[in-house]
C-alpha cells in the first residue's frame, strides 16, 4: 500500500453493499507532534493529556471525511496502490461510537463485480440523464454481465414436493383449455419430460399419462372434438418408447380440426 490515499470519488454505501476485503484498519489522523518518551512516568502522562487538547483543536480532513460519509450514507473509493483500492467508510462498533475505516479490496480493476470496472466509472455530472433518477429512485448497479450465465437460465427444480406438483398443475392447467393452448401444452409437457429425464423419474411418465386420460374423461359435452384427441395422443406417447428418449419432442397430433398445427 503507497503513503498516500488517492480519494477517486463517492458511491452510495447501498451499491457497495459488503464485497470481499483483504483486510480491514482503522484510519486515524496524524498527531500534532509524535509524543516522546519520559523518565518520569507523571511527565509522560501530562504530554499526553497536552497533545489530545493540541490535536482537539487542530482541524483534521479525516474528522470532516467520517462525519461527512456518516451522515451521507456514502463510502470513498480510494487508490491505495498501482491497480488496487480500497473503501473508507464509517463503521460503528456501537450505538455511540463510530471509527472511519479502510477496507482494502482484491487488488485489479474489478474488485466489486457488481460494479464492474472502476476505471468506467464517472461523476454524475458526465451524464445526460442523472443515473439515480431525477428523485434518487433508482440506481445503475448492478452491472449486468455481457455474457448470461448458465446458472441464470430457467431451470426445473424439484427439491420440494411443491415444485413438482406446480409443474403438473401448469400442463394440465393448459390440458383444460385445448386445442387453444395446444402450444403451450405441449411446450410445458415437454419441459416436465425432459426435466423427469435428466433426474430418472420414469415413472412420471404413467403417472402424468394417467392424469391426461382422466382430463380426457372429464371434457364437457360441449368441448372441442380436438381436446380429446391431443389429450389421448400425448397420453400414448408417454406411455411408448419414444418418451424416455431426450433427443425426441412430443408433437401436437395432426387432426382434420387443426391442419396448420405443427
């Protein structure tokens, strides 16, 4: 860490939230004078005493900086080294008393991957539009990634009994108002499939098969003549061969009532 703390700018204490630090020290101003050592132990005391009266009275930009980062809400972003910062920030070991603090961050230009690289960032003033809103309803972090990440992709999760049951409930919500939701049906039946595969639940297959022919069997009298036909249709083919294989769709049945279906 250099000799000196090179302040870059002020970010509101919520976008930086807590991220990882190296380490942590307590900041505090320089003395007046560096006290001495006495022989005598009473003339050691009264310097003392002397020098914490002398530095009371001398302005310190470290007192201005805590009180002003306290009362703000914010926290400074500091270069402390070649490619390595660090946040000075109030930090409160109790209800009365509050120390200015430096965290030193991982050293490279990205130590808060929320934020992203702090040599992007800018004064308010260089934007056109104020990035927190004409009200300071709003704020421009996170930085979201260029690239999506797997773990950010939909996926079927069945941890809770919960989950399984929403997802049947979804495709039979769907089974009920064919043939008009005969896409998302088959969308949602083939997400319920290919998930049932990936964990080895086969037997979900007879099951959900036997939960189609009892929606069959339930259709109004004034339902569609098609409902019944996709309703059989997918039934069957969760009971074949064709459904344990992950490489294969479940495809609305071709019906004289719906030709352009596909």
């Amino acid at each position: 860490v250099g000799s000196c703390l090179e302040i870059l700018g002020f970010v509101d204490i919520a976008d930086v939230a807590s991220p990882q630090a190296l380490s942590r020290h307590l900041v505090l101003p320089l003395p007046s004078k560096e006290l001495k050592a006495a022989d005598n132990d009473s003339e050691n005391k009264k310097e003392e005493e002397e020098s914490t009266q002398e530095d009371g009275k001398i302005p310190s930009f470290t007192v201005l900086l805590h009180g002003s980062l306290k009362v703000e809400g914010m926290v400074a972003l500091a270069h402390v080294a070649e490619n390595w910062y660090g946040i000075l920030y109030s930090w409160a070991d109790s209800k009365k008393k509050s120390n200015l603090m430096l965290s030193l961050l991982e050293p490279g230009p990205e130590p808060v991957s929320w934020i992203g690289n702090i040599k992007n960032l800018a004064p308010i003033s260089d934007f056109v539009e104020p990035p927190y809103g004409e009200d300071d309803n709003k704020t421009p972090f996170p930085i979201r990634p260029a690239e999506k990440h797997s773990y950010a992709q939909s996926c079927v999760v069945w941890i809770k009994p919960s989950g399984l049951q929403a997802d049947i409930q979804k495709v039979l919500r769907h089974a009920r108002k064919l043939p008009e939701k005969h896409q998302q049906f088959y969308k949602e039946l083939n997400r319920l499939r290919r998930a049932a595969l990936s964990f080895g639940f086969h037997d979900l297959f007879e099951a959900m098969a036997s939960m189609l022919d009892r929606e069959c069997t339930m259709l109004p009298g004034s339902a569609h003549p098609d409902a019944a036909l996709q309703l059989t249709h997918a039934a069957n083919v969760l009971r074949s061969e064709m459904a344990t294989d992950i490489a294969q769709v479940i495809l609305p049945l071709r019906t004289n009532f719906n030709q352009d279906t596909t």
